[in-house]
C-alpha cells in the first residue's frame, strides 16, 4: 500500500494534475487491470507460499510465468477470432484486431519463455533442457513468427489482410497442437504434462489460488489494453498517411 501512495505521488508531481485528472476517467476494466497488478506485484514477492522442496521460493514464478501463457492464449485467441472474422466480413477493423492481438500475445509469450527459463535454472539446473513442453512453446513462437514476416512481405493490403488471416488460422492450431497436445503424449518435466501432476494437484493452496486467479485476469487486461493502444495507434497512422 505504501509503494502505490508513492507512485501515485510520483505521477502526480511528474506529470502535473490536469494528466492525473485524465488518468482518472479510465475505463473500470482499466482500473481493475491496475489494482490486479499491484495486488499481484505485492502479494506476489511478499504473500505466503508453500515450502516445497527443489521449488522453494522460485513457486512464486507461478505467478508470472503461467499467467504470461494464459494472456498469451487468450490473446491469440482473440487473433484467431478476428482473423475468421475479416474471411467472414473482410473490414480493415478486422485485420487489425488480428495483427495487434497477435503482437501483442507474441510479447507475452516472449515473456513467458524467459520467465520459465528463470525458473528452469532454479529447480531443473539449465536454463533450457530437451522438453517437450520448452520445445513446443518455442515452436509456437516460430510459427508466429513466420505470421509476421509473412504480413510484412505482402505489399497489398487486401492481399496480405486475406492471406494472413487464412494462415493465422494455421498457426493457432499449430500452436495448440505444440503445447497443449504434444507434451501430454511425450515425457516431460512440466507439471501436469507427460504424466506429472498439475501444480493444483500438490501444491496451488488457498493462499495462492487467492493470487494467482487474480494475476491471470490482471496480466490478461493488461494485454487487451496495450492491444487496444496498438490498435488506436495504427489507426492514427493510416490516418496520417491518407492526409
């Protein structure tokens, strides 16, 4: 609590009261994403976790790096969703959804790589092992990747809106198949994927479950807004170039 006076103070000598008034007029949902991430910062470095053994205090990764794959998911979920529906209704609208919400999902799962090899040099000894569920989610990203050298190789924009919706569709299912169907059919060291227990299992207590639902629909708000910024922005732009 003293560390969000403080940075309310911060703002308001930084950036005058005029912004600060600006700032209060946000959308509930944006108002939500904050206190969902302060509560997750705080309580999420300070808050009581189980003592396990090999996990120890690295468990409160959980609450970062899980949470980064759920935002991720439900974001190339909404692309997925947008893209269909620029094949459906081909409005330019559509297509930036789909694009926005895909950049916006890759951050997130880039986010989630590195956070998961954090933990995977605490508990497993190396920052990257032969895993399947490491493996797939690194493919997944590729696949991606691919989406946006693709948008960005297509001059026009009829054309690469079209061929990229088709293909985000491709990509979404691939992804799917790389870390939700292949790592539960191979050996793997992640829990609740090659015949290990899930963290609900043996360890996500009351405490953390207080925390961790929480973190997954903050960080999940937090990427439909800077989605939802991307997007103005881009249309500020083609704006700027019609003039």
């Amino acid at each position: 609590m003293r560390s969000f006076w403080l940075w309310l103070t911060c703002y308001f000598h930084t950036f005058g009261a005029n912004n600060f008034l600006q700032m209060l007029k946000l959308s509930w949902w944006k108002w939500l994403c904050i206190v969902l991430i302060f509560y997750t910062l705080i309580e999420g470095f300070l808050g009581p976790v189980p003592a396990l053994p090999i996990l120890n205090e690295t468990i409160r990764n959980l609450y970062f790096h899980v949470t980064m794959w759920f935002a991720m998911m439900i974001l190339m979920t909404v692309s997925l969703v947008y893209s269909i529906k620029y094949l459906s209704k081909p409005l330019a609208h559509n297509d930036t959804v789909a694009e926005m919400s895909a950049k916006v999902g890759m951050l997130f799962g880039i986010i989630g790589i590195l956070t998961g090899m954090i933990w995977a040099k605490n508990t497993w000894g190396a920052y990257w092992v032969n895993d399947a569920k490491l493996n797939g989610a690194a493919a997944a990203l590729l696949v991606y990747t691919a989406y946006f050298i693709l948008r960005n190789a297509i001059e026009d924009e009829t054309k690469r809106a079209r061929i990229s919706s088709v293909y985000a569709i491709f990509a979404f299912t691939l992804m799917m198949v790389f870390i939700m169907v292949l790592p539960r059919m191979t050996d793997s060291l992640h829990p609740g994927n090659g015949g290990n227990p899930g963290f609900s299992t043996y360890d996500l207590d009351a405490n953390m479950r207080k925390v961790f639902y929480p973190a997954v629909l903050g960080f999940t708000l937090l990427g439909i807004w800077i989605m939802q910024l991307k997007i103005n922005i881009k249309k500020l732009q083609h704006f700027n170039d019609e003039q």
